[in-house]
C-alpha cells in the first residue's frame, strides 16, 4: 500500500540550518521512499495568522520555494504547492467548521497561550486574540484532510493539531457518512483519519546562544547565507573559557553539535577526538565554518539561481497546484453533495437515470499490463475501445491523465499524427478501432458527465 503523507512550511520567515538538519533534508530524503506518496505545500494562508506585513509573507513563499527545490526536493516526484492556490481547502475549511466543537478549539495549545498570556497581563481574555488564531486547527484540519493523508510529520508541539484533525474528521463522517455513501456510491468513509508520525531522530539544532535555533530568539543561522555572512556568524557562536590545549566536552556544545548535525560519521569521531585532545575554539569554528559551507555551496548557487527566475518557481508550485486539485476538486464534489449543496435534481430523477442508463453508458477502466505499467482505456456502451491511454509508472499518474481527460477533455482534445490523441499538446493515447475518432471520443466524455451531473 502506499502511504501518503502530507508537510506544510509555513510561510513567515527565511529558512536556517535548523529548518534544514530538522526538517528539509529528512523529509525530502523521505519523499523518496518508492512506497511513498508525497505532498509538500506552502502554508500561506498560516502565515496570515503569524505575520500583517505582506511584504514579508510575499518574500518568504519566494525564499521557501526555494530552498525546497534547491535542497533536492523533486516536483516531479511529489506534489508541491501553495496551499492558496487550493479553493477546496477554504471550502473544506467552512465545512469542518460547521461540525467543530467550540469546546475543542478552546482547548488548542495557541489559543490558551493567549488567553493565560493576557490573564496575566491583567488584559480582557481575548485582547488581542483574532478569528483566525482561534480557527488555526480547523484549518490544519482541512489541509490534512483534503488529500487524505495518512501520515503527517510533525514536531511533539505539533501533535494536538493531529488529534483535532481526527476529531474534526471522525465528525463529520459520522454526520455525513452515509449521505456521501449515497450520494458517490462511494464504500468507506469520506476524510482518511490521519497519523501522526514523529521521527525521533529528528535533530533540533541549537543556535548561537545555545537555545535552540528560532527566529524567535534571534539566534539563527540563514541556510544559505553568503561565505563572508557565515563565517561571521559561525565565529560568534557562544563557547565557554577553556583554552587551547584543554580537553573540551561535546556534551551540550552548541558547536559540537552543528559539526555532528553536517558531518559524516568519521568526521564526527574525528571532531570529537579533536575536543578530547583540547582543539581550540577558533581551530573548531573554523573547521565547522568549512564544513556547513561545502554542504551548502551548490545549494546556494541553485537557490540563487530561482530567486532570481521567479516565473520557473511560478511555474513549478502551478503544475503542482493541477495535481493537487486532481485530488481534491472530486473529493469536495462529493463532500458538498453529501451536505445538500449538491445540484438540483428531481426526487429520485438521478437515482433512476443512473439505473436507466448505466448498463449503457460509455466507461473508463484501469488496468495494469504485464510489464508493470498502468494503462487506462475508454470504451463506449457497447464495450468497444475508443480510446487507449499510454502507458504510466503508477496508478496515481495514469489516474492523473483520467482527471485531466474528464476535466480538460471537452476543450482540449484533439488529434495528433499517426491516430495519437493529446490534451493541449500533450500526448495522452491512441484511437481505438479503425471506425473511433475524436468525435467519438467527446461525445462519449459528454455522456459521462450528464450521467454524473
């Protein structure tokens, strides 16, 4: 089975080796799991929450973008995007509301820091406090819950989020199940129910001062700030009095453990060796200076290489926007029709055109063929081929082309050379029988969504 799993970054700041060691480089090395489905997106409705100043929220989706991309992350592996380029997950969002215990988002660990905060300060509960701070977990919720994830990666702080996402989603199952059963023909249940996953090897980088790595204590380390500005950096870091020549414990050195957090095994016993026999401080920070530096370098000529082709990263997080939306404009659809925001129809009318019509109406299957490819063909009533799709690596591709053929098809279809159809230029199949065309083709496309409608 693959696991799908699903990391949101938000968008109010410039990335730091701490993102990096903690978050970047583990998930990105994850994503390559061949048993995994990934889905990275730029959460900058969060961001909203966090941050009034447009200009920085506009900067940081720009740097966030990215560093993802030069840090390895591959868009044609996973789904990358931003997460206000997805009109499902607002409307997601007001349908997960409207089942939302007020008494749980009370309980949510930003809102009670809020009101203890104020409590404190002698101020009204809620001075300060806005709608968006309070429905945070609704909307994580929607974010989760409108790809289907089964896994999230998240930090310990992050684990209540995870649980109000089930809570939120096992609600509206038990409210709407039935009705979406009923009104896809759908088994199941309409949200997967997601998992928390924390990878306790996970490594929380210490900043300058020894606390950890945040923007909130000014004590970060930009990932790919220029030579000159790392080094600076990296030879302030704060060390104790002991001299050259004095042996130096790696226990809870900062310094110790940003060289482990970039180094190879070796390199790591070679550097602790190096604090037993009494390394100076200068000599270390130099060594961790050249390391981080090494690692970062083509990363940072690729970074540098985005930011400066906006148009490409808008490109990019587009495409990913599409596949994303082959996910969720389906689930929505049947989601809103299992609240009553369906079309209008006469009572019973569709059941019974569905029964009139369905021993007759054109289909598309799925298949796999012998050589472990995924194809897809569409055939009309009578069972004969009027369209053979190409061959794909996995089902989710294939499945891709089938959205984009419902979706696009009407518009876009045409024909090729050699009797190959395409969508916009892209080449998505053959014609089938010596007699099918396009023609064939749109009309049969045709019935299938006034059979849905």
């Amino acid at each position: 089975m693959t696991v799908r799993v699903l990391t949101g970054i938000t968008t109010t700041g410039t990335p730091h080796l701490g993102n990096y060691a903690g978050a970047i480089r583990p998930a990105i090395a994850a994503s390559r799991d061949p048993g995994v489905e990934s889905f990275f997106f730029l959460a900058d409705y969060h961001a909203l929450i966090k941050a009034d100043d447009p200009q920085r929220v506009a900067r940081s989706r720009l740097e966030i973008a990215a560093t993802w991309l030069a840090c390895g992350l591959d868009p044609q592996r996973v789904t990358f995007y931003r997460q206000s380029d997805i009109v499902e997950i607002p409307q997601l969002t007001w349908l997960l509301t409207c089942v939302a215990a007020k008494g749980l988002l009370n309980r949510a660990h930003a809102y009670k820091a809020a009101v203890d905060k104020n409590l404190a300060s002698g101020e009204d509960p809620d001075y300060g406090v806005t709608a968006g701070l309070y429905m945070y977990p609704v909307l994580m919720a929607a974010d989760i819950l409108a790809f289907g994830a089964h896994k999230v990666p998240v930090g310990r702080d992050q684990i209540q989020h995870i649980e109000m996402a089930r809570d939120i989603g096992q609600r509206f199952n038990h409210l709407y199940g039935d009705p979406w059963r009923q009104a896809t023909g759908n088994g199941g249940e309409p949200l997967v129910l997601p998992e928390v996953q924390i990878d306790e090897n996970v490594a929380t980088l210490p900043g300058l001062d020894g606390r950890k790595m945040s923007k909130s204590y000014d004590n970060t380390i930009p990932l790919f700030a220029p030579p000159a500005e790392l080094k600076k950096l990296v030879m302030s870091i704060v060390t104790d009095s002991r001299a050259p020549g004095e042996p130096k414990d790696t226990e809870g050195s900062t310094l110790f453990q940003l060289y482990q957090a970039f180094a190879t095994p070796p390199q790591t016993e070679e550097m602790r060796h190096a604090f037993a026999e009494g390394i100076g401080w200068g000599d270390a920070k130099q060594r961790l200076f050249v390391l981080v530096d090494e690692t970062v370098a083509p990363m940072r000529e690729q970074y540098a290489q985005l930011i400066d082709r906006p148009a490409q990263l808008e490109e990019i997080l587009l495409e990913g926007a599409r596949k994303a939306r082959d996910v969720t404009v389906p689930l929505l659809d049947g989601l809103q029709r299992a609240v009553g925001l369906g079309r209008f129809s006469a009572p019973g009318a569709a059941a019974a055109k569905k029964k009139a019509t369905a021993a007759k109406l054109p289909q598309i299957k799925q298949y796999r063929e012998a050589d472990g490819r995924f194809h897809f063909k569409l055939v009309d009533g009578d069972g004969r081929l009027l369209l053979q799709g190409d061959g794909h690596g996995s089902p989710r591709e294939a499945g891709q082309v089938i959205a984009r053929l419902r979706r696009e098809g009407l518009d876009a279809l045409h024909e090729m050379e050699l009797r190959t159809v395409g969508l916009l230029g892209e080449r998505i199949g053959t014609l089938g029988g010596d007699l099918a065309g396009v023609d064939e083709i749109l009309d049969a496309l045709r019935q299938l969504a006034e059979a849905e409608a």
